[in-house]
C-alpha cells in the first residue's frame, strides 16, 4: 500500500519533470526586476525564430556565428599598432578576463565623459592601449572582436546601469523608441512592446531585444550589429536611419539593455 | 479499483505541481494575440461611429470617385497600402499572410460611412489617437522621412479612394 502511494507520487514527479521540459521548447519568459520596465514579461528573440533557426543556434559546431569567434580569437592574439601589443598583452586569457564584461555594456566611460558600447570600448582600447586604428564600423576585425569578447558572457544576464552619469543618455534611448518617426509614422514600440507575439504579414514581431547581438542573421549570411538591426527598423517604417556608432543608437542600445535586464547574453545567437 | 483512480489523480495533481516548481522563475509566456491599450479602447469608438458622432471626409480626395477593382491592388501591394500586413480581409484569402496586428476588415463597410472610412484611411490617427496604423494621405508633421519619401504621402488621392471603394465592398 505504501509502496503503491511512493509509486504514484514518484511517478507524478517524473511526469512534471517531462512536462516541464518539453514546456521549455515553447516561449520562456521571465519577470523585469525593474518596475519601470514596460514589459511585464521578458522573452528572448530566440522563441520567435522558428524552431530550424534554433537548433542552428543550440549546436557550437552548426551555429555559423562561431566562424565570427574564431576570427576573435585569432585576433585576440595578434599584435597591432605602435605599442607592439595585442589584447592578450593586457588582458591575458580572454576566458576570464572578459567573462561578465559585456552584460555591463553600454555603460558610462569617464574618459570620454559618455556612454559607449561594447565595440567602442574595444576601438578604445586600440587606440589608448595598442596605438593602434580603430577598426571601422561593420568590418569583419570589430564584429569578430565583438562577439569573441561577448560569448565569453554567454548565459550570463544582462545587467547594464542607468543610474548617475548614464541617466540622461537612458533617458534619451527612451524617447527614441518611443516616437514615431518615417513616413510610415511608427515606433519601436508600436512593433516591439503593443504587438509581440502578432504577424505583421509572415513576419512574427518579438520584443526586439539585442540579448543575442552582434548575431548571425540568415538574410544577411553573415554576423551583424545591432547598430545594423536598428537601421533596417528605421528604413522598414521609411525613416532616415543613422549612421553607425551614432550616439543615438548608442543611448537607443543602453535603453534596450536596460529593458533586457535579466535576459541571458546569446551572442553569436542565429536569427532569421 | 477506487484506490487506484484516486492514486492516478493525486498523482496528475502533484504533477502539475511538480511543473510549476520545476519551471522556476521563467514560465511559458502568454503572449500570443494580446490585447493591446488600443483595441479596448476601439470597441467604444467603434460605437460612437456606429451613432455617426466621429466625423469623416465627405468629399472625393480626387474629384472622381473609386474604382474597387484598383483599390483591391493597392490594399495588396507591399509597397503601397500593404492592409494585409495588419489586417485580415477574408474577400482576399487567395493572398498569402494576413498581419494580426489590426482587426478583421470582414464586414467594414457595416460599421462606418464612406466618409468615415476615407478618414481612417487618410489618417486613423483622428478616431484612434495611439494607433499604430500608418497615415496613409498625410505629408506634414512626420519625423524624420527617409529622403525618398519626403514630401509626399503612402497613396495619392486616387489611391485613397480606391481603396475606399473597396473597402465598401466589404460589407
């Protein structure tokens, strides 16, 4: 009798154990720690891709943004400009030194007295420490270089600051997505918090987050920023985009990973 | 026999209790086909159209009124009124990808006047103030339009009233 009841009930558990599993498969979403946050849910754009873009991102060897992170870690070690260094002369073995870094990015630099992305943090680099050129926007050296030192955060949450010094450049990114702009007079809002989870035609609208970027995107065929996303959304609506690098996008970024805070880092993650 | 049933359901119970714990902090969403600020506000605007309290544009935008059969092309083209990027339209379910963003247009040509629908067309801004959906007979006020677009509107006049013309089929 006992043993039918521990029967029962250890059976019961597996049941839930698989249920749960499989419940994975579909949208997962956690709760904003930020009351602030418009969403009341956050979901990866993961679950928005369809389920072959998926397992091309849950297998290393498929995902082709990993060509990206071997060409990081070459470059990693690669000496460049008039200091005779390379990254590894400072930063050592990237596997922990760069670990946690990108779930800060953007982030406020004193320096230049203003908030930078990830890719301006490396050029800054490069020219401070190395003596070296910047690398160009969208070249293959900053994007390889870009998700080299992401993926080392993969996994781990988002988890940029808005307080002090980087208030008002959040505040910016704000008023950015939400204002309509183009000739089509939309915002990112209007796609990305009112309608997530709706088809605009065939295609499915997630919350628009950039936990996945620098990504590797099929109808690009190769790796690309979200400076490079934010600038097809503009052009979608008819609005004049800027260019890269551009503080805008740089404030519009910090914003976005604010409203992403909490939400795994999936760089190089596989999009459509 | 009894024990047995009530053994499987107390089971099925403390399964679903095993999921809720086994889930955690993340749950699967339910996001699909929200309701948005917008569409509980529609269903009183909806209303105040019905008794005619929301006024319309009376008057032809282009002095000639629509032909159906065009304005059929122009709700269809990505790159003109693309209507079925957010909005379901049975009358035109030989087209592939209807949006799920606005509401059905079945049956429009019932719930507002002609006039009334050459306004939402032109701009839908005027009955709902938030709407996402694009003005497509508006060139001022708009923010930073692509150069390629500056100055002129989505559709012309006679585009408007194609599409009006339409959309008075859908009754």
């Amino acid at each position: 009798m006992k043993r039918l009841y521990l029967f029962a009930v250890l059976g019961a558990v597996f049941t839930g154990l698989v249920v749960s599993a499989s419940s994975a498969q579909e949208r997962k979403a956690i709760r904003p720690k930020d009351k602030a946050n418009p969403l009341t849910e956050l979901i990866s754009g993961y679950y928005f891709a369809n389920l072959e873009t998926r397992s091309l991102q849950d297998d290393d060897f498929d995902n082709p943004g990993f060509l990206w992170v071997d060409q990081g870690a070459a470059l990693w070690k690669k000496v460049d400009g008039g200091a005779g260094k390379a990254c590894v002369s400072c930063h050592k073995n990237g596997e922990q030194s760069m670990k946690g870094v990108a779930t800060r990015y953007p982030a406020f630099n004193a320096d230049l007295g203003r908030v930078i992305n990830l890719e301006q943090r490396i050029n800054l680099c490069r020219v401070k420490h190395m003596k070296a050129k910047p690398w160009k926007w969208e070249s293959n050296e900053l994007l390889s270089m870009t998700v080299y030192v992401k993926q080392f955060s993969r996994g781990m949450p988002m988890n940029v600051s808005i307080d002090g010094p980087a208030r008002p450049y959040f505040e910016k990114g704000k008023a950015f997505f939400n204002r309509r702009r183009g000739q089509l007079n939309m915002s990112c809002a209007h796609c990305h918090d009112f309608n997530y989870g709706n088809r605009i035609r065939s295609n499915l609208l997630s919350q628009g987050h950039i936990n996945g970027f620098p990504a590797y995107r099929l109808k690009w065929q190769k790796v690309g920023s979200a400076h490079r996303r934010f600038r097809g959304c503009n052009k979608q609506v008819r609005a004049k985009p800027y260019k890269y690098g551009a503080q805008e996008y740089v404030n519009l970024e910090l914003y976005l990973a604010w409203r992403g805070n909490g939400l795994p880092i999936e760089t190089p993650a596989v999009r459509m | 026999m009894k024990l047995y049933r009530f053994l499987c359901l107390s089971g099925l119970v403390a399964g679903l209790v095993a999921v809720f714990v086994a889930a955690g902090p993340g749950y699967a969403c339910a996001c699909k086909k929200k309701t948005t600020g917008y569409f509980q506000k529609m269903g009183i605007e909806v209303a105040a159209a019905a008794t005619g309290v929301l006024p319309g544009v009376a008057e032809s935008l282009s002095g000639i009124s629509g032909d159906p059969g065009r304005g059929r092309l122009v709700v269809i083209n990505r790159k003109k009124g693309n209507c079925l990027a957010c909005h379901k339209i049975s009358k035109l379910s030989d087209q592939p990808f209807h949006g799920e963003i606005g509401p059905s247009l079945d049956g429009i040509a019932r719930r507002y006047r002609e006039s009334q629908l050459r306004q939402l067309v032109m701009d839908a801004r005027k009955f709902f103030p938030q709407t996402v959906m694009p003005p497509f007979y508006v060139r001022e006020g708009l923010y930073r339009v692509a150069t390629k677009h500056q100055g002129k509107s989505i559709l012309t006049a006679q585009e408007v009233e194609d599409v009006v013309a339409f959309l008075k089929t859908l009754r």
